[in-house]
C-alpha cells in the first residue's frame, strides 16, 4: 500500500524523545533552565546577542509589535503573500496593517514594493515594516533596512519560514543586521519542530528587555526597576523577596522547559534537515514536468527551504487547482496553497474595500505547495513529480 505524503511533516528521533522525558522527569517543568539553554542554542545558530522563546511565531510577532511601542494611528507595512498573523500582530496593538505588493515570480516584497506602501498609508504614521521570507528564501534585507531607515521605520523580520538561511549578504537570518528583530515559529510543519513554539531574536539589548517582560504578563521583578518603593522595599532598603509590579499589561506567551527542550535537540540537527530539504528540492527541479515550475529564485544567500511550491497555469491545462489537489489527495499526495493575499481575507478587504495588488493575486493564482519534509525518500519525490505530468499532460 502506498503511504499517504503530507505536505510537512516533522521528523522526531529517540534523542528528541529523550530530551523531553528528561525534562519531565526532572523537578522543574517551565521557566526552567531547557528555556535558558534553547534561547542560547538558537542565539548562536542565528549570531544574534538575544534570543526570546515563546509560545508561537504569531506570539512573537506580537511582542515585537507591543517591544515597539505600535498602537493606534500607525502603520505596519505587511507584504500580502503570508499567514494572517503578520498583520493581524499590527491589528492586536491597534496599530493598521498597510499591504505591499510582492515580486509575482518569488512572492517576496522589495524595496520598490515597500515604497509604493508608503504612499497608501494616508494619515497613518508610518512606523514599522514586517518583511517576510517566504517558503525558505529571504527577503532583500539590505535594500529594505536602507529604505526603511531613511523612512524612519522600525523593521521586523518575520522569519517563520526561514530557519537556518542565509540572506543576500550572507548573513545568518536572525542576526538582525538590517533589522530591530526577527521571529521564528517552530510549528511540526516547520524545520525545526517544538509542537507549539516561537521565539524573536534581536541585538539590542532594551528590545530583549520588553520582549521579556511582555512575555510574562508585563511583571518584572527586578528592584531597580520598581516604581512603588513604599511597597517594593522594607524599613532597610531591602527588596520585599515576594514583590512583583506590573506597570503595563502582558500576556503570557512563556514556552515551557518541555517544549524547549525538544526545539534544541531539534536545532541540533538543523545542518541535516537543511540538507535533506535541499537535496529534495533539486531532485524535484530535475523530475517536474514543464507546466509545475518552481517558484523564481532570489540571488545571493542560501535557502533553508520550509515549503516546496510549484506555479502552474492551471488553466491553460483545461482544469482548475482545486482538481488538481482532489486528484493528487486521490493518489495518497496532500498538498496546500500558500497563501490567499491577505488583502483578499474577509476582515481585510472590509478595510481595503477595492486594494487590488497584481504581484500577490498572480503569485497565488498560480501557487500549489507540494509536499517537502525530511522524512520523505527520493521515491517520493518521483511519485509526486509523475502523478503532476499525468494530470497536467
């Protein structure tokens, strides 16, 4: 019988098994030294001073959005092509999201998409840009932080999709060279996996402040920060050994020693993941037929590629993607589309009533994500690639 192929899938082996056990068998089970030792893990794969684990990519988004102060009147320039949640984390702060158009060929939004944005936002202040790298590849972080910083824009990478690439200039994404921060999720679809989990990594040092405290319902403990002495300290100065303040409201977006402990057993292995989805890639750029091409490539960097699209004109083949999906899930294939325009989602278009952005309906017009994750064998990727030439023939 032939296996069923889902689009992604996570790959846990015996060690990541053992990381957790450990964890549950030991006295502590969150706020514990497994989160501690994965931001440092993840730090260091991403050569950035500061790393923030949480809960989910769409957590860090987030508390980007609240480390940077976003609220009411402002706007965040959000490219069209990605999850709901990088503009929605505009929406949780009050602040607006401003679409941008991307390039039709890679989905990814550049610097001339960014600046026909900034004509759109009408009075809004324009204060942040969320770029997103999409399906493994990057964005132009180095055109797009020069833009943005002559602009005055803060700039907040979402790199949920883009673990262990390397930019344009060669950098490792989460260093945060051209931007304030970046956010990962660790979703079982993505390369690394943790179930459920984020984290944002970035280089100043005030930013990993905020995030931390926002993380964990706006409190902190530490004296010197105490803005009610008369309750913070006794008769000598001393600080009260149980005393909290909360002086703003957060969330509590903490990620557990549990999960923790699996993400860096996980990151780990990201060398070989990152491998095995490369070797996967190029396997299917030699056996698709000529009506499924990948998706345009961007020039310098390396990608880590999270998700394997193809663009087919669907009908200049007599049929629709819908058919095509049916037919492939017939044959045990799932596959996904990655992504409707955000401009398109109900909530936004009641916000945007008439934005029409050609890039981003072209690009999905013709998206179909075919499966990719580590686990899959050379064979799998030829059951694929002949299942498309005899329903797109």
């Amino acid at each position: 019988m032939t296996r069923p192929l889902p689009y992604g899938r996570q790959v846990i082996e015996d060690d990541d098994i053992a990381a957790v056990v450990a964890v549950l068998k030991s006295d502590i089970l969150t706020g514990g030294p497994a989160v501690s030792g994965f931001e440092a893990a993840l730090a260091g794969i991403a050569a950035a001073p500061h790393a923030v684990a949480c809960n989910s990519g769409t957590a860090g988004l987030h508390l980007a959005a609240l480390a940077l102060d976003l609220g009411p009147g402002d706007a965040v320039i959000v490219p069209s092509v990605t999850f709901v949640a990088t503009a929605n984390a505009a929406r949780y702060v009050g602040a607006e999201a401003v679409f941008a158009d991307v390039d039709p060929a890679t989905g990814l939004m550049g610097p001339d998409h960014l600046d026909e944005a900034l004509t759109r936002c009408g009075g809004l202040r324009p204060k942040a840009v969320f770029p997103v790298h999409l399906n493994g590849q990057c964005a132009d972080m180095p055109g797009l932080g020069a833009l943005a910083r002559r602009h005055g824009l803060a700039v907040v990478e979402d790199a949920c999709h883009a673990l262990g690439s390397l930019q344009s200039d060669d950098r490792p994404t989460g260093a945060c060279a051209h931007s304030d921060m970046a956010v990962f999720s660790f979703h079982p679809v993505k390369t690394v996996a943790m179930g459920e989990g984020g984290a944002v990594t970035t280089r100043d040092a005030r930013l990993d402040a905020r995030l931390r405290l926002f993380r964990s319902h706006g409190i902190t403990r530490e004296p010197a920060e105490f803005l009610q002495p008369d309750e913070a300290f006794d008769g000598e100065g001393r600080p009260n050994p149980w005393y909290y303040e909360m002086a703003r409201p957060g969330f509590n977006y903490r990620a557990c020693d549990i999960v923790c402990a699996l993400g860096t057993s996980q990151l780990a292995k990201l060398d070989r993941f990152r491998t095995r989805r490369a070797e996967l890639m190029a396997l299917y750029e030699r056996l698709l037929p000529p009506a499924a091409r990948p998706i345009g490539r961007v020039s310098g960097g390396r990608p880590s590629w999270h998700i394997m699209v193809v663009h087919i004109d669907f009908e200049a083949h007599g049929t629709s993607r819908a058919a095509v999906m049916r037919a492939l899930a017939g044959q045990g294939v799932s596959t996904q589309v990655h992504y409707l325009p955000v401009h398109r989602q109900p909530y936004y278009r009641g916000r945007f009533p008439g934005l029409t952005l050609p890039g981003a309906d072209e690009y999905y017009r013709r998206c179909l994500t075919l499966p990719l994750f580590v686990g899959m064998d050379d064979g799998d990727v030829v059951r694929v690639a002949e299942a498309l030439a005899r329903l797109l023939s």
